[in-house]
C-alpha cells in the first residue's frame, strides 16, 4: 500500500458491520500494519495483538470524544492516524419505523432528522474529533461510505427521499472537510466511496430486484475499497468515487 507506511495506524468505525469486519480482515492480512483500532457498538472480538478494540457509539458526542482521548498516547499526545474508514450507516430501522420512502406522503421529518444524524453530520463530526490525528505531515487518508443515491446528478428515479438527501448532504461535507484538512495536512486524502449494493443487513430487504452480478461480497468491497486508497492521493482529495474507482457525478 504506497499510501501507507511501514506500521501504519488505521481506524475503522463501525467494525462489527459487514464491509468494516471485512476492511479489518484485510489490513490484518497486511504485514505493514502496524495497528488497527476498531470501533463498535457491541464488542468486537480481539484476536490478534495488532487490533485494539473499543466499545462507543460515535453517532453521539460522549462517544466521540472518548473515541478522541483513547488515541492519545502516552503523555497525551496525539497518535497520527494513516488511514480512516467510517463504515456506518443507516437506511432503515424497523424498531422506529424508518424506511425508504416511495412518495412524498411517507416523509416523516424524524425519520429525516434521524438519517441525517448519522448518515451526514456524524461522519463530518467525526473528523472534527479525529483532527488532532489527522493534521500534520503524515500521510492520512479518509474515506467515508457514501452512495451513489446521493449523487443529484444520478437521480433518474426519485424515492428514497431521506437517504438520498443524507448521503448528498455527507458528500458536501466530506468535500468542505478535505479542503480544510488540505491546508492543515497537505498529505491528506478525504474520499466519498459508493461500495455498491453489498451484501448485508443494510441491503437485504432490498435485494430482490438486484442483478446477481450486481450483488457484492463484503469481502469484494473491501477489497476495493483498499485497492483506492492505494491509488488515490491527495490531488484526489474531497472526490466521490465508486467501487470499480470511477468518479461519480455530483
């Protein structure tokens, strides 16, 4: 990984998901990794000296900064962080009665609040934590689950109002945070990715009408994924891409 260096430090939030297990797997597989620290939140099964795990909900302002003090290191200072995947997300929830909506009658503006919390200001809020880590010389790369719903210029179908709004309102502040971060870390590299319709409890009950070949392993999106953060640097900065790394329009 060109991007990486010899005993890089990554951070994967949201690991107990599909695509972050499989994200983590791979750098384990790595033997330049220096360390992975994962985040959930349920616990996450530590089985390798190289993994730190810690248990939060990030969507929330306690979780996030005791996310920010467990990454200083001894003397309080702030550990550098080489690569950050955000790997949560929020399309429905049964237990609250959010769902993808099919027409303006089903808007609901709790369910809107509530995808916007997470899908868009909690990853924005997130670098906002992790800033200390982040800026300097290092090489850091960010990248942050998007989805090509939330490209305007894509959108030939309508629905899915609130996800689609989220997602467009997440990719805006990724490319406003790249920018900032350029100035205070000129090696930085922020990314919005589309991993495509992958196979998991996000996507499941929308699977039906997905083509075979459509459908992706975890395994394979990680896979990918990896495979851009080699070869996107910071030129490539705040840019929206997709799982065969082709740029989406906006």
């Amino acid at each position: 990984m060109d991007r990486l260096p010899d005993g890089y430090h990554a951070l994967i939030i949201g690991g107990n998901g599909g695509i972050g297990r499989a994200v983590v797997d791979r750098l384990l597989a790595d033997p330049r990794l220096g360390r992975v620290t994962v985040v959930s939140r349920i616990p996450f099964e530590t089985f390798s000296s190289r993994l730190e795990a810690i248990e939060g909900d990030v969507t929330t302002p306690q979780g996030r900064a005791e996310l920010g003090r467990a990454l200083h290191g001894p003397g309080g200072h702030a550990v550098p962080l080489h690569l950050v995947v955000n790997a949560i997300g929020l399309l429905h929830d049964d237990a609250n009665n959010i769902q993808p909506e099919k027409r303006l009658e089903d808007l609901d503006e709790a369910a809107l609040m509530e995808l916007f919390r997470v899908n868009a200001a909690t990853p924005a809020l997130m670098i906002q934590a992790l800033l200390p880590h982040l800026k300097g010389s290092h090489p850091t790369t960010v990248v942050s689950l998007s989805a090509r719903v939330g490209s305007i210029g894509d959108n030939g179908l309508g629905g899915w109002y609130a996800y689609r709004a989220s997602k467009a309102a997440h990719n805006m502040l990724m490319k406003t945070a790249a920018i900032e971060l350029k100035r205070l870390n000129p090696q930085s590299c922020v990314l919005s990715f589309h991993p495509g319709t992958t196979d998991s409890s996000l996507s499941r009950p929308f699977q039906a009408r997905v083509p075979a070949n459509k459908l992706f392993t975890a395994d394979f999106v990680a896979e990918q994924l990896m495979s851009m953060v080699q070869q996107r640097g910071p030129a490539d900065s705040g840019g929206f891409f997709d799982w065969a790394n082709e740029a989406i329009p906006w």
